[in-house]
C-alpha cells in the first residue's frame, strides 16, 4: 500500500512538472498553432509563433512600402487562397512615391526565388510588369497604383514546385 500511495504521488508530481514545461515554454505554441485549441491556448496565454512564408521587402529609395500576404502553397503550412488585387488593398493608405521611382522587391529569404512576376491591376485589366535587376519604374502620371507579386521556388531542373507566395501593395504617385 505504500508502494502504490508513492507511486502515485510520484506520477502525479510528473504530471505536474509536464504540464508546466508545456504552459511555460514557446515549444507549445508551435504545437497548437493551426488546431483547433489555437484560441483557447492563446486565451490562456500561451503564445502561438504563427510561422508563414516569406514575404517580399518592397522599398522606393528609403521607404519602405508595407506589402500584405496573398495567396500561397508553402511547404507544411499547406495552401491559402485569399482574393487578390484590388480588392485586399481596400482601405490599405497607399505609400507615396515620386513619378518614375525605382521600386525594389527582394526578399531576405535563401534561396531566392527562381521566378519573380510583377503584375499592376487597373479596374478591369491586369498588366505584367517587366522587371529588370529586381526592380521597376512607379508609372510617370500622379495616381493610386495598385500591384501584385508573386514568387516561385522550383526543383534545380524547373519541374516540381518548393512554394510560391503572392503578396499585394499599393503606391500613390504625387
């Protein structure tokens, strides 16, 4: 019987120590994050590391132009589809730029991407924009300007996808 009662004792104690390691170390919110017990791990405390993929630095000159994540297929964290366009940057303030402004997109990734596409949304079109040294021009006449990226990571060979992420921002000319 004393045995048994310390037994007891000692795998409740066990318990104990295992439930705080789990409460009092970032380990757990990788462990939660993306479930079901997300909220509830939050609302106790629990901070979850929302991991997602890469997104592009975008700068005109010193200023940095704030970019939000659109639609991707990155490794485990599965695949996301949002709506693109215009329709993600609505009531996003644009960052003002000067006409012609050279716009850099680079990512602090590694590897970089194996391809990189551009593309500006007017109100019923969509226009590739060419791109030279990771960059390009800001159109010439004042106005809002709304853009998108997408970024592909392929096999050496080009034949199976390592991810993609697209991503959206907006300017003003002035």
């Amino acid at each position: 019987m004393r045995h048994k009662k310390a037994f007891i004792i000692s795998f409740m104690g066990f318990l104990a120590l295992l439930v705080a390691f789990i409460y009092l170390t970032p380990f757990v919110g990788n462990l939660v994050a993306n479930t079901r017990i997300e909220g509830y791990a939050r609302s106790i405390g629990i901070r979850i590391a929302k991991k997602s993929p890469p997104l592009p630095n975008v700068t005109s000159g010193q200023t940095q132009i704030p970019v939000i994540q659109s639609s991707y297929c990155w490794g485990n964290l599965g695949c996301a589809d949002y709506v693109g366009g215009k329709t993600m940057l609505k009531g996003v303030t644009p960052t003002a730029v000067t006409p012609e402004a050279d716009i850099k997109v680079s990512f602090a990734y590694t590897p970089a991407p194996n391809e990189l596409n551009i593309k500006q949304f007017g109100d019923d079109t969509t226009a590739q924009i060419p791109l030279k040294n990771d960059s390009f021009n800001a159109p010439k006449e004042n106005g809002i300007y709304y853009y998108g990226i997408s970024a592909f990571w392929t096999t050496v060979d080009g034949k199976h996808s390592k991810g993609d992420t697209s991503s959206v921002f907006v300017i003003e000319v002035r």
